[in-house]
C-alpha cells in the first residue's frame, strides 16, 4: 500500500519551502513572458539607487534600483531564471557524473580488468581530452585496432585468455574525489572561473566538476554496503552478467541516499555561483544573478533595498532546499 | 613613592578621561589609494599611485604648485627663461638650487640633469613612453664656469615645452655611473641610435647597472633627493613614507610652496573598494579620501557624524571621463560609424546618473573653463534616429534580423568594449552604451579588466571600445601622447592617425603666438570632433574628505587632488571648527 502524501498541516514547513520553490522555478521559466517595466541589465540613469516605488519615492520600480540604475524587480527575475539555468542543469549533470562514478568504483572497486587494446584505447581519449595533436590519436586508433585484431586471432586460434590490464577504478575516482576536496570549493571555483568571463556552457560544467565528487563518495559508499546484500549474491548465482547486475539491481538502491542529498547539493551550487557573482568573477558584467545584485549594494551602501531582494530570495531558496533535504532524509529513514 | 604611586594613577586616570585631542606632530597620515603603484622605478610611472609616490623620493627641476595649478621651480632655483632660436627652436635657461645635494651628501649637479636625459634616451630600457615624452630635448649645455648652469637644447616653442622641459625626476649620476662613462655619448645620438643596431657598450653596462639595482621593488638602492624615504611597502596594503631627518630644504627661507614637506609620515592605504574606504575613513582609519565617489561623497556629508569629523572639498577637475574607438579595426575605421556609435552615448543622463550633476560636459578635449575652448561645437547628445541615419550613411545596411551589416563584408558590426573593472562610474557608461547599441541592433559585449592588465591591453589594441579617465592640466596642450599616430601602441590607445592631425598636433606643442594657437586649438577641436577617435562625456569634478584635525590642506582640480607633503596635524588651538 503506497503512503498517502502528508497534509499540509502536519508538515507545514515542508508545504511552504515546495511553495517558494514553486514560486522561484515559475518565475524562472515565465521571466520572458512576464510584463517588466524594465530590461534587467539596462541602466535608468534617472533613477539611480533609488528607493522601491512603495516608498513613495519614485515611478515604476517596485522594489528600487541599484547603484547602476538597475531594476531590481527585473534582477531578481532574471536571478530565479538564471538559477533555473544554470544551478539546476549543473546540480543535475553533478548527480549523474557523481552517480555512475561512485557506483562504478564502489561496485567493481579495483579489482575490474579491461582489455589492454581498450586501455589503449582509453589513453588515446585521455590524450585527446588533452588536445594532443591529431596525428597521435590516429597512431593510437592503428594501434588498438591492430591489438584487438591480434587478440581475436589468438582468441580463435590458442583459445587463450585477452591480454588485460587492471583498472584501478575505486582508486581513480577516490584519487579524484580527494584531489578536489583538498581544495576549498570557492577557491577552486575562483582559480578556475578567473579571467575572461566564462560561457553559460563552460560555468554549467565548472559546477558540475566542483559538485560531483560529494555524491560519487554517498554513492561509493552505499554500493559497498549494497554489493554484499543477498539479493546480489542470488542474481550472481543466477548467472546474470555483471554489468546487467549493476544496472539493474545494485545501482537503484545505491543511489537512494541521492533524494535527500540532491536538494543540499543544489543549495551548496546556488551558494557557490551566488559567492561568485558577488566577487564578480567569472561573468559578465551585463549577466544579472542575485549574487552580483548583492554586490552593488557596495556602491550604494545606504540602498538596503538593493541587498534586502535578492538576499532574501537567496535565504529562502537555500532555507527551503534544506527542509525538503531533511524532509526527504526523514522519509526514507 | 606612595605619592608618587598615586600621582602616576591620576595621569592615566586624567588621560583615559580626556576626549580625543589633537594628533601629535609625529603620527602618521594616512591617505587612501586606490591601486598599488606597481614599481617604484622613477623612469617607469604607470599609474598615479606610482607618480604620486616618486614624487616623495626624488625631485623634478619643476613641479606642481597645487595652490596656483602651475609650475614651480623645485630643483631649479627660478623658473627657466627661454630663447627663441628661429620659429622650431628653444633655448632653455636653467640653474639649480646651491642648498640641493643627494642623500650621500652630494650637491645636485647640471651633470645629474643630463645623466638623467641621457638615461631616459638609453635603448634597452623598457621605458618607450618616457624615451618619446621627452625627445624634444636634443642637447644638454653645460657651463664650464658653473657647475649648477645648464641649458637645454629644444626643439618647439611655446609653453608646454617650457613646462615639459623640467617634469622628470632627476636620477644622480654618481651611484648609477661613477666611471662617467655616459658623458662620451650625446643626448643625440642616444636619440637617433638605430633600432637596428645594438647599443654602445657604456649603455649595455649602464642598462644593467640600472636594472641590477631593481629600483622598482627597492627604490632605497638609489639616493634622492627629495624628502621622504620608503620605509615599508606590502604589496596591494600600503606603503609607508618617512621624512628624512635632515632635507637639503629645510634650510630654504622662505620655504617654497614645492618644497614644503611637513608631516613626518605618510601612509598610503591601499583599498580599491569605494564602500571600503569610507568605511576606512569613518573608521579613523582615513585621514584623506580623495576622488570619492558622487553618492559616497553626498551621503558622507550628509551625515551628522562626518560633518564633525571630516571637512569636504569639492573641485572642477581637469580629469575626463571618455570612450575611445579603436579605428584601425575595419569596422570603426571610417569617421561616420564613429560619429554614429558616438551618438549612443548619453553624456548628459550620464553625468547626472554618475555625478549627481556636478562636471561639466565638453565639446572636445579642452574643459570649458579654458579660454581656448571651441564653444561655437555643439555638445554630443544622445541620439539614436541620428545614429542610424549615420551608420545608413557609412555604408552599414540593417537586415531584417535587426543586426548591421555592410555589402561584401562577411562579419556584421558587434562590438567590444573594454573597460576597468570594479568602477562604478565605468560600469555605468558600459552598461548604457550596451543597452543604447542594441536598442538599434549592435551587440556589444562588455569586457571589464582588471587595472594591471588595462593598460596592455589597450596599448595592443585588444578592443573595439574603451572606457577610460584622461587626465589632463591647464598648463599644457600636447595632445601628441594621445594622438599622434607615432604614439600608437603607447598612449595612443584609439590608433588614430593622420597626415593632418599629426601635423596639427605638433604645431600646437611647438606654437608659441597665442592668437595662432587659439586658431590652431579651435580647428583641432573641429577636427577631433570630425574624426571623433574619442568621445568625450565630461569633466569629473574632485571631491575629497579630510580630517578635522590636519591644517594646510590644498585641493586642487590636479591629480591627485591635493598636495600631501604640504598637510600637518592641528594643535589643540588651530582645529577646524565643526559646524553647529
């Protein structure tokens, strides 16, 4: 019999984060359709840091302007759109790469051998994710086609066991994971995102490789639990090959811990991007996010109004992420 | 010794009760800067920090009176007097003050003069801009009988040549050359040195000398001759100045304007922040903040607390705020596509956005306050219908996407523009120019850098647009650093060059009859505005806040805004009065 949903009374808390969350995410995918006064990234020069219109202080900017004659109301809708964009694809791709990694060397650990012309193959990419010039890929491909056809034959021929070799795959993501968690996140972030302003694509994946190594460790950790569980032992008796067994059986219940985490993982990403926005580093100037809407309250100290929006929007947002996490992590406890 | 006990508890009780008084003499001042100055090399001088910060350690034959916002002798003993030698030609009349010696003791010689000119001409010093600054001074005359006599040789006439001719730091011979093997070779040949051959041995062994005593990082390797000394400098915090204990001009009755040095330190904080400096300056941290920010500045002196504190000066500037195109791109590089995205610019809301108002908007280079400002040109203005109406004429065709594109051109008109990050006022007219351009369908892309990689950038080109200060002085009309297509890759960040101009440009430094100068002044005007390789939005005005407590304070429309080594702590009985 499946739970019923709680009512809304008895989890208030949870009802009105899903709200807000509601809120933000409509405002994101209508900001295009929605009837702004003013564009977010063009000046008033008429009205500069000035107060919201309830206030009495000037015309149709509702919640003021910022030290650049920006509308705020315009900014904090282009912010939830950005963060639609941008924090929700990079939390989601995290996820995925963290999933399949951590369930990948928690489930197989090191003990996985590949063929050696596949390994050969793997370096070949690795090198050409390097930019190495054309020609060596080529050089390599000759090779491992020349390799696999040599395997083949000895295969047909001796009945003998492929060459392999062993891929360290738990050592490998562990090696990564750890590489990037010595490293304080927003300063890796920074190094990384310093200089040019960085592309919506290429910030998306500068996220993502900051993000991912949280939920590979949650994942790897489940895996290890969950590859000595029975059911596992039965299906391997059964004669189901390893990859189906990994697929299908072991990689669902191992990322079960990624419900309640996902929602932190998104709160930590929106964090970051915000942190970044407000040093300036990484975008353009002309991209309104509620971070950088942050920061120009340093040019107008006495404009509250310019950090009150998107600074409350940003609490509530990350406030609401960790009620529906804790929710979750109840509900599966 | 009870009583003595008992006396020493009422001190401190008396002192601990006390209100704040008046500094002492010997506690330091501290000034804001907003960048680092990067070196110390007194041949370098890439920024204000940097000029300003020379400026303590050495001394000039002239430097700025910031009570008058004019020349006065510093190392000279008057100002010069100048010969006319027929109509290219200057003959100018130096002699240097008896009092002045190095740090070491030495008196400052007519020979140090000509080291000095010869140095800045050496090939091999990374120093272009200074080598072209001062090419105009072709020959040093030393005189037998007088060891402190000289004349310079220069070419042009009129009085940025008089001015020019004494706004360097003078490097003493001695320590950089004891050999005096310089003095072998002529201020000339140094100048006319081909490129392509390699330098004198006497200058390949000098260059290393000089850049073996790394007086960027380490100006103490070097003596001067000015009042301070560096005592401590941490990169991007502050640098710290102390007044050397005995200065030749201590003993000059009555004590130049110039060469007054009175407080005993100066700290130069280093806070790039805006918010951060007055935070600093309501901190006690500041005692002063020049060139705040308009709403800063306004908020600061509204501000009942600040009122009782600080005293607020507000001063016309001869600092403008402009864009620049980069007209050797193929885009911008006919005069009416200028004139068009001139055209989106909007200085009036500009300056009212940025300024509160205060400036002055201007047809040209010139501030209006000069008498030679060409007032019959019309003010640019914000105008969109005539920015089409001009891209239409320049060939450009608007296709049904909305974008610009000319016949037979592959790319359609996007621009870049370039400009320092972290400026508010910048931000502002980047951010209204991009709106303004793609209201009539031109993407412009903003590119804001950070100030130690600006330079460089514009100097290579690397840009469509810019945004930038150009600070200017009364006392001068040599637009040739700016302008002349010789300068291109140094000061000329537009690229701009022409035949006619370039002549223009150095008939007006070489000019010497007022009347044709106005004339000359008024069609180079016109022609700028013509050409427009450079907009002009307006003229800053300075605001500065300065403590209470500091006497002697001169503002001035000059950079930096006021003169430091003339300012010293109030006694009890001469602070300043707060307002009721």
């Amino acid at each position: 019999m499946k739970p019923s949903p709680l009512p809304p009374l008895a989890q208030p808390g949870y009802w009105l984060a899903l709200a807000w969350l509601g809120l933000v995410a409509a405002v994101g995918l209508l900001a295009p359709w929605l009837p702004l006064p003013y564009p977010a990234a063009a000046p008033d020069l008429l009205h500069i840091a000035t107060p919201p219109a309830w206030l009495g202080a000037g015309p149709a900017h509702y919640l003021g302007t910022d030290a650049l004659g920006r509308d705020v109301l315009a900014g904090l809708v282009v912010g939830a759109r950005r963060l639609l964009a941008l924090s929700l694809p990079a939390v989601g791709l995290a996820t995925l790469l963290g999933a399949l990694a951590g369930a990948t060397a928690g489930f197989w650990g090191n003990r996985l051998r590949v063929p050696l012309a596949a390994a050969t193959g793997l370096l070949a990419a690795a090198w050409w994710g390097w930019s190495l010039p054309i020609y060596f890929i080529f050089i390599l491909l000759i090779i491992s086609t020349l390799l696999l056809i040599i395997i083949k034959w000895r295969r047909a021929a001796a009945r003998q066991a492929a060459l392999t070799v062993a891929l360290p795959l738990d050592g490998l993501v562990m090696g990564a994971t750890t590489l990037l968690g010595a490293v304080p996140r927003l300063i890796l972030l920074v190094a990384l995102a310093a200089g040019t302003p960085l592309a919506p694509a290429q910030l998306l994946g500068v996220l993502a490789l900051l993000a991912w190594p949280e939920p590979a460790r949650l994942v790897r950790a489940q895996m290890l639990r969950v590859r000595a569980l029975p059911f596992l032992e039965a299906a391997r008796a059964s004669g189901l090959p390893e990859g189906r067994i990994w697929w299908h059986h072991a990689l669902p219940h191992a990322c079960r811990p990624l419900w309640a985490f996902t929602p932190l993982s998104l709160g930590g990403l929106i964090g970051l991007e915000s942190a970044l926005a407000f040093l300036g580093i990484g975008q353009a100037p002309d991209v309104v996010s509620w971070g950088s809407m942050l920061a120009s309250v340093r040019q107008a100290p006495a404009a509250w109004w310019v950090a009150a929006g998107p600074g409350l929007a940003l609490l509530l947002t990350l406030l609401s992420l960790q009620q529906i996490a804790r929710f979750l992590a109840k509900k599966m406890a | 010794m009870r009583y003595l006990w008992l006396g020493g508890l009422l001190v401190l009780l008396l002192n601990a009760c006390s209100t704040p008084t008046a500094k002492q003499a010997a506690s330091p001042i501290h000034i804001r800067w907003a960048h680092d100055p990067e070196t110390l090399d007194p041949l370098t001088l890439p920024n204000q920090s940097a000029i300003d910060a020379i400026n303590l350690l050495h001394l000039s034959l002239l430097q700025v009176d910031y009570q008058r916002n004019a020349y006065a002798p510093a190392l000279a003993q008057e100002l010069p007097k100048a010969q006319l030698v027929g109509d290219s030609l200057t003959l100018i009349d130096y002699r240097l003050r008896p009092a002045a010696t190095w740090d070491d003791g030495r008196p400052v010689l007519a020979t140090d003069v000509a080291f000095t000119l010869k140095l800045i001409q050496c090939p091999g010093l990374p120093i272009e801009n200074s080598r072209a600054q001062f090419s105009f001074i072709r020959q040093v005359r030393l005189d037998p009988a007088d060891p402190r006599h000289f004349v310079l040789v220069c070419r042009g006439q009129g009085t940025e040549v008089l001015n020019a001719s004494g706004d360097f730091s003078i490097l003493p011979e001695n320590p950089l050359d004891p050999a005096h093997t310089l003095r072998q070779l002529s201020l000339a040949a140094l100048q006319d040195w081909p490129t392509a051959r390699p330098p004198a041995p006497v200058v390949a062994a000098l260059v290393r000398r000089y850049q073996r005593a790394n007086l960027a990082r380490q100006p103490e390797h070097l003596p001067g001759c000015g009042p301070y000394r560096l005592a401590a400098w941490e990169t991007n915090q502050r640098l710290r100045f102390q007044r050397k204990a005995h200065w030749w001009a201590d003993t000059l009755r009555p004590a130049p304007f110039v060469l007054q040095a009175r407080p005993r330190q100066l700290v130069f904080v280093i806070l790039p922040d805006d918010g951060a400096a007055v935070l600093a300056l309501r901190r006690h941290e500041l005692d002063v903040y020049a060139q705040i920010p308009a709403r800063l500045f306004q908020q600061l002196q509204a501000s009942k607390a600040a009122q009782q504190e600080f005293v607020f000066y507000t001063n016309s500037s001869y600092t403008m705020l402009m864009a620049g195109f980069n007209t050797q791109r193929p885009a911008l590089h006919d005069r009416q596509t200028r004139q068009a995205l001139s055209r989106l610019f909007d200085p009036a809301g500009l300056l009212a956005a940025t300024q509160l108002g205060e400036g002055n908007r201007t047809v040209g280079l010139l501030p209006p306050s000069n008498p030679f400002y060409n007032d019959s040109l019309p003010l640019l203005a914000y105008a969109p219908a005539q920015a089409i109406a001009l891209l239409r004429r320049a060939g450009w065709q608007r296709w049904p996407d909305g974008h610009w594109q000319r016949p037979g051109t592959a790319a359609p008109l996007a621009l870049s523009l370039r400009y320092r990050t972290g400026d508010a006022t910048h931000a502002t007219v980047a951010l209204q120019f991009q709106a303004a351009a793609m209201q009539v369908g031109i993407p412009v892309t903003l590119v804001p850098t950070e100030n130690s990689v600006l330079t460089s950038s514009l100097q290579a080109g690397d840009f469509d647009l810019y945004i930038s200060m150009l600070k200017g002085s009364p006392m001068g009309f040599n637009f040739a650093p700016i302008l002349h297509s010789a300068a291109i890759g140094s000061g000329n960040l537009s690229r701009f060059g022409q035949p006619a101009t370039d002549q223009l440009l150095m008939t007006l430094t070489t000019e010497g009859n007022e009347r044709r100068k106005r004339l000359l002044l008024r069609r180079f005007q016109v022609m700028m505005q013509v050409e427009m390789p450079i907009v002009p939005l307006f003229f800053l005005p300075y605001r500065m806040a300065v403590s209470r407590q500091l006497r002697h304070v001169v503002a001035s429309g000059l950079k930096p805004g006021y003169a430091a080594t003339a300012l010293s702590w109030a006694t009890p009985g001469t602070l300043q009065p707060a307002p009721h």
